[in-house]
C-alpha cells in the first residue's frame, strides 16, 4: 500500500512524540553505557546522584554549574581558592556524559516518523511507537561500549511479543502474531549459528537483540524478516569497509552491530508496513 494521506498526517504528530521521547534516552544510554561487569552507572561525573533512569545525563546541579552564571561563580571560586572549585569532571570541560540529547531525540523523531507513515492507522502502529526509543537506546549504548545490555533486550522481546498481541486482536491489524512469534527465535536462531561459526564477527548480545527485532519483522511475514536481516547485514559491511577505506579501523577489529541491526529492523519494518 503506498502511503496515504492520513499516513504522512500521523507522521508529524509521531515525529513530535519521538522527539519528545527521544530527549529521555541519554540518561538511560549513559548509566547503561558501562563495561561487561560493572554496575550500571548511579552518578553524574560529578559524582552527584542521577535520580531515576529517563531525562538527560548531565544532573541539574552540573547543568547550572555549566551554565554562563554558574561558570563564572565556579571561576570566582577558583581564583579565591574557595570551597567547590573542584570541577571535578562534572561539566563540558572534560565530562564524559555520553551522548547529547540531540541525537536520540532526532533519531526517534524520525524513526517514529517513518514508521507511521508506512503502518498508517493500523493497531500495531502503537507497537512500534512503543518499542522504537528502545532500539535507539540499545543503539546508543553499543555504539558507546560495545554491549547490548539483557536488562533492555530480554524485556523488549516480552514486550514486543505481548504488545503485539494485542494489537492481533483489534480491528485493522495487518500482520499476524503467530508470525512474530515465530520471527523471534527464528531471527535469533540464525544470529546464534553466525556467533557460533565466527565469535569474534557477532557478540551474544546481537544474537538476543536478534530476537525482539526478529519479533517485529515476523508480524509482517518472512520477507520483510528477510529484508531486515540483509538491510542491517549490508549498512554493517558498508560502514565496515567506509572506515577501513578511510584508515579509521582495520579489517579485523570489532564494530558495534546492534546500529545497524536496528536500521536494519527499521528498513524491513517500513517494507513490510508498505506492501501489506
């Protein structure tokens, strides 16, 4: 079905809600963003506590600290040698926060955007608006550290798989939920046959985001399975082979996969959402 214009309507208010949403994402992606076997993250650089797990890194006491006013108070401070001149790695000056909000935000808005023009008015639509800053999320945190956490994937998939199951039972739905059942341990069957040909090619953590992706495509049938899987395959190689061209990566050293398994869900998802 080519886009109609109820579709390219939904796509602005998804775009919006996506943005919004994806302004959530960079507290989240930084406390998560740690390496295989440490606590996830409790506190800014600054060593302040980060209350709950949605909104942006930097803490609002570092947020007024690094605003005009507040920098030069602390620049006060430092001339006098008074207490609090610490900077501490709290700020921009030297802070690692992960990722600005700006990048998130834009990525779901227009992954939010994209998907509601292709479903349109259909139940599974919500799914996806649903499940679409996760994916960003888990993005993030892999292209950051190399890992895709099990305490977002294995719930996603849960999530996933249930959403659309209700979906399934209200009017308009197009896709079929034993599908996505069937897509899950289907995509993550054969992310698990590639880890264990090549360990160093593919990492567990790809091989369990496999299956709440795998769940996703599965509602709109093998093919748009299929095309998921080759899309996020074929960005990989090219971003491989774009750094090895540029001398930024050899040919042996290890990419973040789940990016580019995600666009690729994205693109299989657009497909599927167009042609059913």
């Amino acid at each position: 079905m080519r886009p109609t214009s109820l579709s390219l309507l939904l796509a602005v208010p998804a775009a919006a809600y996506g943005a919004a949403v994806g302004l959530l994402v960079p507290r989240a992606a930084y406390r998560l963003a740690v390496p295989y076997g440490e606590p996830w993250r409790a506190q800014c650089p600054g060593g302040h506590p980060l209350p709950g797990w949605v909104g942006l890194a930097r803490c609002a006491e570092c947020a007024a600290r690094d605003a005009p006013d507040g920098r030069a108070a602390q620049d006060r401070r430092e001339a006098r040698g008074a207490p609090g001149a610490e900077r501490g790695g709290s700020g921009g000056r030297g802070g690692a926060y992960g990722p600005g909000a700006a990048a998130p935000a834009v990525a779901t808005a227009l992954a939010c955007a994209l998907l509601a023009a292709a479903a349109g008015a259909r139940p599974e639509l919500a799914v996806w608006l649903l499940l679409a800053p996760f994916a960003v999320l888990l993005a993030v945190v892999d292209r950051a550290v190399h890992r895709l956490p099990d305490a977002v994937t294995l719930p996603l998939a849960a999530a996933g798989a249930a959403l659309l199951g209700i979906a399934a039972l209200l009017p308009g739905a197009a896709g079929s939920w034993t599908r996505a059942l069937l897509g899950g341990p289907a995509l993550g069957g054969l992310y698990c046959l590639l880890f264990l040909a090549n360990p160093r090619g593919l990492g567990l953590g790809d091989v369990k985001l496999a299956v709440p992706l795998g769940v996703a495509l599965g509602w709109y049938g093998w093919g748009a399975l299929l095309t998921g899987a080759f899309a996020g395959f074929a960005l990989g190689a090219v971003y491989g082979m774009s750094l090895v061209a540029a001398g930024r990566a050899g040919r042996k050293d290890a990419l973040p996969f789940g990016p580019f398994m995600a666009a690729g869900a994205l693109v299989g998802l657009l497909l599927g959402g167009l042609t059913v």
